[in-house]
C-alpha cells in the first residue's frame, strides 16, 4: 500500500468509528466491508489491524471492552479521535 493509499485508510477508519455511536464498538470485518466498499477490494485483514493499531498508538482508536468473544475485536474512537475528527471536518 502507497502513503496515499495508507492515509486515505486511517482517515476512512476514523471516519467510521465516529459514525459508530454505540459504547460496542466496530468489529475489524465490518470496517474492512466498509473500507472495500469505498472502491478498495484489495485490501486485507491484515491492512486494516495494521491501521487500526497505528490509531491505537496514536490515541485516536481503542478496542472496545467486551465481555463475550473477544477473539474477535471491536474498535471505538477515543476524545482525541473526535476531536482529530472533528478539526478535519470543520476546515
């Protein structure tokens, strides 16, 4: 994946989360769904853990605390994300 390409990605995976107003959170297919339906099919799994960690470390994501299955993870957006979000969405 090209610097574009991985850019566009974390700013669509924001973009979800925020939409996401439930305390569960997004589990990683449905944000891989989605990112595919945005016109790229080629995308992996693995390209969207990768992303949502990146967020993670930089404090705009977080996997949401769940008490059952949680081999299978789900992701929230944290105030910082919204807040990231948000300065985007206003310019």
């Amino acid at each position: 994946m090209n610097p574009e390409a991985r850019e566009q990605l974390r700013l669509s995976l924001i973009r979800f989360l925020d939409a996401n107003n439930t305390r569960f959170g997004i589990g990683t297919a449905l944000l891989l769904q989605h990112a595919r339906a945005e016109g790229r099919p080629d995308l992996k799994k693995a390209d969207v853990d990768a992303e949502l960690r990146y967020l993670e470390d930089k404090g705009y994501a977080e996997e949401a605390l769940k008490g059952i299955s949680p081999e299978n993870p789900a992701w929230r957006i944290t105030a910082a994300g919204r807040d990231f979000y948000a300065q985007l969405t206003s310019e």
